[in-house]
C-alpha cells in the first residue's frame, strides 16, 4: 500500500502568510528607514 504524504492545505496557507508576512515586514524596514532620513531633512524654503 502506498502513502502519500501531502501537507495539509491549512499547513501550507499558513506557511505562504507566514513568508509574506516576513517579506512585507522586511520591505516595510526599508521604505521606512529610506523615507526617514528623507524627512528629518530640514525644509528650505524659497523667500516670495
């Protein structure tokens, strides 16, 4: 008789959000450290 071992479906949905939520996590850092050394420049602006 032959088994067949397949991960269950829940097991791989949650290996998938768990990935991504890794991947969204880590891409979530850079955008912030990019936009903060942005922002805490100071603002020049031109006389009128």
């Amino acid at each position: 008789m032959k088994t067949n071992n397949k991960p269950a479906t829940s097991k791989l949905l949650k290996r998938f959000d768990n990935e991504l939520m890794q991947l969204l996590m880590e891409d979530l850092k850079v955008f912030r450290n990019k936009n903060t050394h942005r922002n805490n420049q100071p603002v020049i602006q031109k006389a009128a």
